[in-house]
C-alpha cells in the first residue's frame, strides 16, 4: 500500500488556538481523509512548539512554572482537535522527552558532519516571532519584517549552522523540482533568497534556558526553530524506531503558513542535507486567514475559538465553508455572514433539497425501495456523462489541493442533480402507471448521483456524507473505488428524517461573533463578579524588599528577598526587569500575593506574586508610601 504522510506546522503555545491555527489543520484533516479514501497509508501529525524566549516570558507574566504552563496549553489544543473531530495520527510537543532526544542526535549528526561551528552571533532578533534578521531586511525604525514589532540587538556566542555551504545545492535543486514548493509565488519567494546568497545560521541561545540543551555544551540552548522542525523526524521515528521512520518519510507536504516559508523551505532541506536525509517532496506555504478583513490579534478581540462555529453550525458546514470559499494558497478572510449564506444556499437548497425530494419520490412512488433502472432518455446519459466528468475534476483538484475547484465541480454535479429532476418531472410519471419503468430510472439516477456525491464530499462533510448514505440505505465504509456510474443494488430502503441543513432564518438568528463582542459587555461583566468570600480567600500582605538581583541568562526576571515582619522572610521572582534597576527596589514597600502556589521560573523557587499595574510598555509596581509594617494585611 502506498504511503501519504501529512503535517501541520506545530503551533506556538503563547497563545490559545483560535480559527486561524484551525484552518491549516482542519485542511491537513482534509487531505488525510482524502488520502485514505484513495487507498493510503497516511500518517497525519500536528502538535505544539514549546521552548524558546517567546514561551518563557509568557510564562513569567502569568507566574507559573514553563513546563507547568505548556501542559495547560497543549491540552487546550488537542481538545479543540477532538472538538473538531480530527483524525490525526500524533500529537507532538517539542516537551516530550522523545523529541528532545531527537532534537540532539540530528544536531550532533550535524556537528559530525562539519557544518557546526562555534562562533559570536551579533544581530537583530525578534521575540515574538523568534526570528534573526539582518539589517537589510528591517523595516524602518528597526523592525521585524513579519509581524512589525521591534527587534532586539543580540551578541552572544553561539553555535553557527553552516547554511550558506547548501546555497547552490538548493538553487539546482528548486530549478529541478519544481512543485518542492508550492504555490508557485511562494517558491519565487525562496528563488530570490537563494540567488542573493545564505549566510550561516545561528543554531543555539545562551541568554535563557528554555529549550533543548546543545549536545557536550548545556550552557546551549538549541534555536527554537531548528528544534521545532525536527518535530517531523521524531514523531515518526527517527532514530529510535527507524522501520517505523523508513515507512513514512519522506514527507509527502508540510502544510504551513506563508510567515515561516523560509524556515520549511530553506533552513529545512539544508538540514536535511547535511544529516543525509531525504527531502520532503512538497512544501505547500498557504496564506493567512483574516476576519472580517482584520488580521487575526489578541490585541483587536477576533483570536475567535472555532468552538462556538461548530456548536453553533456543525462541523461539516464549517469545514465546507473554508475549503469551499478560501481559494487554499492565498490569503483568505473568515466570514461569518459569507458562513450563513454557503449554508442557506449550497447546503440546504442545493444538497438538502436533492435528498430531500429524492427520499420522498422513492415513499411515494415506490414503497420507499429504490427501483431498478428501466427505460432511459438522452437525459439520463448527460447525467452520467457530467457525474463521470465531475470525478475526474475532482480528483484531479484534490490530488493537487485545489479545494475550492474540486468542491465547485461537485456542486455543478448537486445542482444539475436538482434540474435533473425539475426536467424528467418524476411527479407526473408517478401519476401514470405506463411511465413507471421511465419513472424507476429516474428514481435509480438520483440515488446514484446522491451515493457518489457522498464519496467525494466525505473527506470535508464526514458525518454529512455518513447521513445521506444511511437515509439512501447503504451501510458500512466505501471508497473512492465505489463511486461508480452503474446499476446499483435495487431494493434498499430509504429512510426520511428532518432537514441535514436547515435554513437558516437570518433575521431571527443571533450570529456567533455578536454573542463574542458582546461577552465584552455588561452581560460577561456580571458573570465576573465575584463575592467578597472569593476576594477573602487571596491573601494580599505589604513586604519590604531587602535584596534584589537580575537573573542569569533572563532579561526579564528579577529575583527579590522580602521582609514580610512577623511572616518571616520569602523569596518572589517577578518579570520586571525592563522597568526596574535592582538597586532601585530595595527598600520598597510593595504588595504581594502571599499565598499563592510555589512556582518554578528558569529553576528558581517563587513563593509568591508581586502586584504591579501595566499599561502598554509601562509597568509600575503597587507600593505602600506611608509607615506601614511589613507583613500588614491588605484589604
């Protein structure tokens, strides 16, 4: 049986998943199920990336252990998977102690090869996005050409990957492959980077912790992005079951966003090569989903959880609605208007209605068993004639990940399925019982057409496809090898039911996105309120800092001794090195939450929160001016 191994990039977890993370799996989902329709062996993988700076700091200013912190929001990534019901193989995070292994036998491969070296990177860094840059490739007044927020000069001494020594490797290799990366403006993208030279790669951090420790030198950390993309290695094997690894790889795509092409399509394969491994055969860079025409942000409140969608219109409508209206590729804006209308009109009217007069023909007319063929008219071979055409498009499309193409060739297919009906008028035979052979081939037709329609939708509408074979009568699992133009067995029973997609009444109905803005309201704000026995239960103390000192390799982290009076002393580690000097903070009153669960930041013990206030890049600390006694309770 032939192999098909799809990935997902791996998600950074400082955030939670919304609609736009969503997208690139609910299409690797796609793809798999399509994959395995077709008679694969397909091996689906997505998961989470979990070290680096970025985490780190998210995990300082919500005062928790980083380890503790990745737990959390990886399980809030996988539930949202099975919420969105996905067939996913594995679930790697970069934490597993198995990908870590991994992460330092390929880097030593690497430095066994010669294309490790030691050496001082100074540069231009982006936390947010992890990212070196150099300063051509700034913005003005110094900022990331991705995401726009301002970079970071770094100098430290780090361990280099020897890129640029793959350069012309590369280019022959684009210039003979061409479809290695798709679309085919993205592969420009990479051309260009290619003919204007690689520079080696800084491959490892000493300035924080939080990673994969460099092989025979901890004092390393390895690079976020070359441990992340070795996540495709691991989870299929790679070194520690090589049968299982040798079955799979190479890659048949890595789906990723277009923002982290250079590092799939460049870095990636470099990596490869060194370590004598083969390529991945595509790498299909797609584009950003925005909302309601705004790149999706915290900051602007549309980061929205697919959750409501499916709770709200099904997983089959929302899965239908991204592949059908997003041209995969290019960027696309979520809609939940555009949602609504794909619902009424192509689900309900086109789909809906197909089965429903079909179902209803067949108890009227034929006892609700599904005839035989009869006698047939020129208009039942144009039906077949395009319900063999749709097929070919279809696969066609899906084999080269034209979603929306392959699901418009299906629907020209449901919509003449409809005139099929309004033209032979199976109403009117039914009346006369010299038209009923006429009228049996009409009724077998439809059926037909409905069975092969549910084979090609499945892998985006499962439990849709599901539905109409059961309400038609057939049971168990088919294939793409199943869809066929011939006499199907007569005599199944059909079974009616309520609407697969009802109408959706607009004018009564409440869309998802207004229940979120409101939840912004008064209505969200009395479900917060708390009561004055959930305010008694945090312990607010005054403490006097009597020692504070920055936290090797953390940029952020100062770790202070307080003086709490008759409580006796603790230490608290706060994120406020950006704001404050140590010296500056001892002999300050300030206030603490005291009996908050011990925390673990970059392995020093916290035992306790200091309160501060935050406005954009501007902190400051909650002190206590006049002669209050350390240890004095706040209330």
């Amino acid at each position: 049986m032939e192999k098909f191994y799809v990935t997902t990039p791996i998600y950074y977890i400082n955030s939670e998943p919304h609609i736009g993370s969503a997208y690139s799996t609910i299409v690797a989902d796609v793809i798999a199920r399509y994959r395995r329709l077709s008679g694969y062996d397909v091996f689906f993988l997505t998961g989470t990336d979990e070290h680096g700076q970025k985490v780190l700091n998210e995990a300082i200013e919500r005062n928790v252990e980083a380890q503790k912190y990745c737990d959390e929001m990886a399980e809030k990534f996988k539930a949202l998977w099975k919420e969105l019901e996905l067939t996913n193989d594995a679930f790697v995070r970069t934490t597993d102690e198995y990908h870590m292994k991994t992460v330092q036998t390929f880097v030593s491969k690497l430095k066994e090869n010669g294309d490790v070296y030691k050496g001082k990177y100074e540069g231009w860094y982006c936390i947010p996005d992890e990212t070196f840059w150099n300063e051509e490739d700034l913005k003005e007044g110094r900022t990331c050409p991705e995401c726009g927020r301002e970079v970071k000069w770094v100098s430290e001494e780090n361990y280099f990957f020897r890129l640029s020594k793959y350069n012309d490797t590369l280019l022959r290799f684009y210039k003979e492959n061409p479809q290695f990366v798709q679309p085919d403006f993205r592969r420009n993208e990479m051309l260009r980077i290619l003919e204007s030279g690689l520079k080696d790669l800084s491959i490892t951090r000493t300035s924080f912790d939080w990673g994969v420790p460099m092989p025979d030198d901890p004092e390393h950390v390895i690079y976020v992005w070359v441990d992340a993309l070795i996540n495709y290695l691991s989870a299929i094997g790679y070194p520690h079951n090589i049968d299982h690894f040798e079955r799979y790889w190479p890659a048949d795509v890595h789906l990723i966003g277009k923002e982290i092409n250079r590092f799939h399509s460049i870095i990636w394969p470099a990596m490869l090569l060194s370590a004598g491994l083969p390529l991945p055969k595509q790498i299909y860079a797609h584009g950003w989903l925005t909302v309601n025409g705004q790149k999706i942000s915290k900051s602007l409140g549309n980061a929205i959880s697919p959750v409501a969608f499916v709770r709200t219109y099904g997983n089959d409508a929302l899965r239908y609605y991204l592949l059908r209206d997003i041209q995969f590729g290019r960027d696309g804006d979520f809609s939940e208007t555009n949602l609504i209308s794909r619902i009424n009109a192509d689900l309900a009217n086109d789909l809906g209605n197909l089965l429903h007069r079909t179902v209803v023909m067949i108890q009227k007319f034929n006892d609700g068993a599904v005839p035989e063929r009869s006698i047939t008219e020129t208009i039942d071979e144009d039906l077949v004639e395009l319900g063999e055409k749709t097929f070919s498009a279809y696969t066609e499309s899906m084999d080269n990940m034209r979603f929306t193409q392959a699901l418009e060739s299906v629907w020209e297919l449901i919509r003449f399925g409809n005139k099929y009906i309004d033209l032979t008028e199976p109403w009117k035979m039914g009346k006369k019982p010299e038209m009923k052979g006429r009228l049996d081939t009409v009724l077998h037709n439809l059926v037909c057409t409905l069975r092969n329609v549910s084979i090609m939708i499945e892998p985006v509408m499962f439990r849709t496809a599901r539905e109409i074979r059961k309400r038609l009568g057939f049971g168990g699992t088919m294939t793409l090898e199943n869809v066929s133009w011939s006499d199907i067995v007569a005599g199944k029973r059909v079974s009616h039911g309520e609407p697969i997609f009802p109408r959706i009444e607009i004018e009564k109905h409440r869309k998802v996105t207004e229940m979120e803005n409101k939840e912004t309201g008064p209505e969200i704000k009395d479900n917060l309120l708390i009561s004055i026995d959930d305010f008694s239960k945090v312990e607010l103390r005054v403490a006097s800092v009597t020692e504070a000192e920055i936290v090797p390799k953390s940029r952020k982290l100062v770790k202070l001794q307080l003086d709490l009076g008759d409580l006796g002393r603790r230490q608290v580690v706060a994120g406020i090195a950006q704001f404050y000097n140590p010296e500056e903070l001892v002999g300050l009153k300030v206030v603490i939450v005291a009996n908050l669960q011990p925390a673990k930041l970059m392995g020093i013990e916290s035992n306790g929160m200091i309160l501060a206030a935050k406005i954009g890049d501007s902190l400051s600390l909650l002190t206590v001016h006049k002669d209050v006694q350390p240890g004095a309770k706040v209330s």
